[in-house]
C-alpha cells in the first residue's frame, strides 16, 4: 500500500506541474476564505447593530484588522469610512422587507429571519469589496450568502435603495444588473444574460437587464439581455419571459393555462370540465 500511494503521489505531482486550471489557481491564491468569511460575519454584527454600542469603537478596530489582513490598510481604511453609508442602505432595504411584506411583525423579526435581509446586506458589503477592486474577496461573501439562502446576488449589480427579496429562494441577479429604488422581487426570478456560445466574448459588456424605479416582478419571471430595459413602475407577471425593452407603468402578464379536471372512470369524456 505504501509503494501504491508513493506513485499516485508523485502522479499528483505531476499533474501540479502542469499549467492547468487547478495549479494556475494554486499559484495565484491569494485568499483565505476562511478570513474573508470572519471579515464579513464582523462587518455585518456591526451594520446591524449586534454589538454593544460601547463596543463599537473596538468592534470597528478588530473589524478594520481583518480587512487590513484582507485587501490592504488603504483600502481597508476605504472601507471602513464607507460602512455609515452601507448601514443606511441596509437600514432602507429591512424597512422595505417590513413594508412590502404584511406577515412581518417587527424589524427585530426581519432581521433575524429573513433570507431576503442577509442576502442583501451581505450584497452591500461585497459590493463595497467589489468597488475597491477586490473581486475575490466579494464574490467569497456572496457565494457565503447563495449557499445559506438560495438568493444569488453578484457583487458586482448596482442596486438601488428600499430593494426587498420576498421569500427569495431561486432568486439570481447577474453582474451587470442596474436595479433602481423601491424595487420588489419574488422567488425564482432570474435577471440574467444570454447564452453565450463564444465562451468569454462579451466580457466587460453590459449583459443583464436594467431595472427603473418601482418595478415589482411575480415568481419565476426571466428577464434576459443587457439591451432589456423595464421601465419604472412596471409589473411583471409570474413566469413571463422578456428579452426585450417594457416601457414605464406597464403590466407584463401571461393567461393561465387551461386546466382540465376528470371526475370518474371511463373515457367518455363524461364529467370532464375546462377551466
């Protein structure tokens, strides 16, 4: 046995030698998720106000020192001196969770429980990692946030103020999504771009949709294309599918199908209604 593991070691040797994906991604790393992990779980006990206000001064200090460790201490200090405004915007997207959505009780409950709220305030804090620059490190955090709550959120999206994810699961927004305020999504809708069949040739290309103000998109709508504009105050209907512009105040909707109910044996058609 131990001669067997000699030779698939030096096999595996081998095969790190070669310039393939895996030893190119060995030689380039340079992140620990484990830190980035630590880094986020600080800076969102501190955005949401989950520790002692008499410790914040000292919270900001540790979470400045995982940052530092992270991206550097210019740009920590960047982000540090951001975080006022990044608490705002998390404080604008719980009350939008609490009034967009009437089986809420308290902010404390949203908070707590919503996957809506961590997916999204981790969102605002890797988006702040993204604009410095730090694409790894943002896209860890949000990976971190997909895994727990089934709501894919690129770092890269601009999104406005007052945004709310009801339920949330299946929920995916690509990288260059423009989203405006008091925007409200449900479960299983996709902003997302088209297929592309030339690999990495639309890179740095505007590629997913463009959301205005007051938009409001039912379960499992698909929006694709960088071209794909919905205007303010557009409704979209739950499972439409739209590669092309909707102008502002518009309603998107598909018929429901027609069902038909069976009742009894038999295939005389006998007791069979349409609806």
């Amino acid at each position: 046995m131990a001669n067997h593991i000699h030779s698939v070691a030096q096999h595996l040797k081998e095969r790190r030698a070669k310039n393939d994906p895996i030893s190119d991604a060995r030689k380039n790393r340079g992140v620990n998720p484990r830190r980035v992990l630590e880094a986020l779980e600080k800076l969102r006990e501190i955005l949401l106000d989950q520790t002692p206000a008499e410790e914040l001064e000292c919270d900001l200090e540790v979470a400045h020192g995982l940052a530092r460790g992270l991206i550097g201490p210019d740009k920590a200090n960047n982000l540090i001196e951001c975080l006022p405004e990044v608490r705002h915007a998390i404080a604008m997207d719980v009350e939008a969770a609490f009034h967009g959505d009437p089986a809420a009780n308290t902010y404390a409950e949203i908070i707590a429980a919503y996957p809506s709220v961590l997916a999204v305030s981790t969102y605002r804090i890797a988006h702040a990692f993204y604009e410095l620059g730090e694409l790894v490190v943002a896209r860890i955090m949000s990976e971190d946030a997909h895994s727990r709550t089934g709501i894919d959120i690129h770092p890269g999206a601009t999104i406005g103020r007052h945004f709310f994810i009801d339920h949330g699961t299946g929920v995916v927004i690509g990288e260059t999504t423009l989203i405006g305020d008091r925007v409200k999504l449900y479960h299983g809708v996709t902003l997302g771009a088209f297929s592309n069949r030339e690999g990495r040739g639309d890179k740095g290309t505007k590629r997913h949709p463009t959301l205005g103000d007051d938009v409001t998109i039912y379960p499992n709508a698909t929006i694709l294309g960088g071209e794909t504009v919905i205007g303010k105050g557009a409704v979209i209907g739950g499972n439409a599918w739209l590669t092309c512009p909707v102008e502002a105040n518009t309603k998107v909707r598909i018929d429901p199908p027609q069902m038909q109910i069976r009742q009894g044996e038999g295939d005389d058609g006998g007791g069979e209604y349409d609806i």
